[in-house]
C-alpha cells in the first residue's frame, strides 16, 4: 500500500512537470511568432536611485526668451530718479516713474498724453530731469525731455537726431547719429550711451560699439548694461553668486571684467534694470531696489 501510494505521487509529479515544459515551450512559440505583442505585454525595467537625486538645470535664458515689452530701464539723478519699462508699440503700454526719495516712492509721470507707446532709453541729464526716447503715434521715434520732475514733457528733434537707441520697430537694428546699424542678434534691448560709450544686451550677452563694430564683453549670460563714466556696468548670472552678479568692464576694452558684487537670493529669470550711483551700484530687481556698495 505504500509503495502503491510513492507510486502514485510519482506519476504525478512527473506529469505536472510534462505540463509545465509543455507550457514553457508553448508560450516561446507564441513568442517567437508574436514579436509585437510579447514586446508590448513586456514591464518595464525598475530603476532604483542612490545618495542624491540630481535635477535637470533650468536653461538659461536667451534673447529669443526675452520678453522686450517689459525689459527696464533705471536713471539716476543726484536729486531725482527715473525708472521705466519698455511697452510696445503694439502691445502694453510703457510706464515712467519719478522718486525724489531714492527709490522708496514712485510717482507716475509717463507722458500719455502725447500717445507714448513705447520706451527705448532714459537717462538723467542733470540733477533733476530726465530725457527718454520713445515712441508716439505710429511707432514714430521722439526724444522727449523734461525739466519739470516729469509733470510736462516736450519733444526735442534735434535730442533725437544726437541719441543712440535701438529701433522701435526692429530690435535687430540700432540707431546712431550716423544712421542705422545692425545689432549683434535679432532682439537687441537694454542700450545705454555715454560720450563715446555705447553698450547693449544681445543673445544673452553684453556688447560694446566701438571702432565701427560690435565688441563682445567678457561677462557671459549678462542681463542689463550701464555706461559709468567710461567704464561698462554689466548684470549677469553668475556660478559663484546665487541670485545677480555685477561686474565692471574697463574703459580700455581689454576684455578683463572685475567683480563688483553679488545680489544674494534674487531672481535671475525677471528684467533687470541697473545704474551707477557714485562709487557703487543700484539694481531694480522684482519689486526693490537693492544698492551695491
């Protein structure tokens, strides 16, 4: 009776063992006949992470990435500041700002009622006024003045005929009183000039005017210029600086930059706007003004 049962159990074990052979061998036919439909039933492979999970870098922003219409402009005078952003002939309109409390202030002084549409440059020509060149009616170029704190502007064709600025209707060209010259890159913005100083932002870099043709400065992604005296202010993103850097090209142009600080924690993606104060540098950032000694 025993060995009837071992018996048994051992015609049995042998028979599963047929069935699963058979069905191993089954189920590769289908397999090998049915390449797309074993791929398709296939799981994907787990995949596991070790120590420190690492992020895809944000790219930097280029020039095509650049929204002009609120690119920003920022002039300071030794008893009256300006600030603007650059609307867009046919698109937001621009807003000009006066403060007589460095910064802690604003009032609304854009000229609307001449049909201002767009704001290419600002600079304060004295301790109190201010000169802009924009557009009115048409995306026609004006340079308007004021010497009333901004309460009355007053267009000056022979201001206009002198200013360097980017034009109006193509970024991809700059004005000089000597006529029009191509920019470095299709979408040029953020011009400053100063006696023989013309810089600008192009393609995510700062550039000079000099000697009939565009210098590339040596801070790389820059984001805003300013002409110091003779020197070139430029604000760019920086590997060492969590937020904006600030660099100073010599007059010479030899293509050295030294630092002048960092502006910890701010937002490098959003317009910026910087000018020379003395012997340091303002920064128009988000919603502050940050000074940097």
């Amino acid at each position: 009776m025993q060995r009837f049962g071992a018996a048994r159990w051992l015609a049995i074990t042998g028979v599963l063992a047929l069935v699963v052979v058979v069905t191993v061998l089954a189920l590769a036919a289908y397999q090998h006949a049915n390449p797309d439909a074993a791929r398709s039933e296939a799981q994907p492979v787990p995949t596991f992470s070790v120590g420190v999970r690492t992020q895809t870098p944000t790219p930097t922003p280029t020039a095509s990435a650049v929204d002009l219409t609120q690119a920003r402009m920022l002039a300071i005078g030794s008893e009256v500041w300006w600030r603007a952003t650059a609307g867009s002939c046919a698109g937001p309109a621009p807003v000009v700002e006066r403060s007589y409390d460095q910064g802690a202030t604003w009032t609304d002084v854009t000229p609307a009622y001449l049909g201002i549409a767009q704001v290419q440059t600002l600079e304060a020509f004295s301790a109190r006024d201010a000169e802009l060149v924009g557009a009115t009616a048409g995306c026609e170029p004006q340079a308007l003045r004021t010497y009333t704190r901004g309460e009355f502007w007053d267009s000056y064709p022979d201001v206009l005929a002198a200013s360097r600025y980017v034009d109006l209707r193509d970024a991809g060209s700059v004005q000089l009183p000597s006529g029009p010259v191509p920019a470095p890159c299709p979408a040029a913005f953020g011009l400053h000039a100063s006696g023989d100083v013309v810089a600008l932002v192009c393609d995510g870099r700062a550039w000079s005017w000099s000697a009939g043709q565009w210098a590339a400065l040596a801070p790389e992604r820059a984001l805003a210029v300013a002409v110091d005296d003779s020197d070139i202010l430029v604000a760019h993103q920086a590997d060492d600086c969590a937020g904006i850097a600030i660099a100073r090209v010599a007059a010479d142009m030899s293509g050295v930059a030294s630092a002048v600080g960092c502006v910890e924690g701010t937002d490098a993606a959003g317009p910026v706007a910087i000018a020379a104060r003395g012997d340091g540098v303002v920064a128009w950032i988000g919603d502050a003004l940050v000074g940097i000694p």
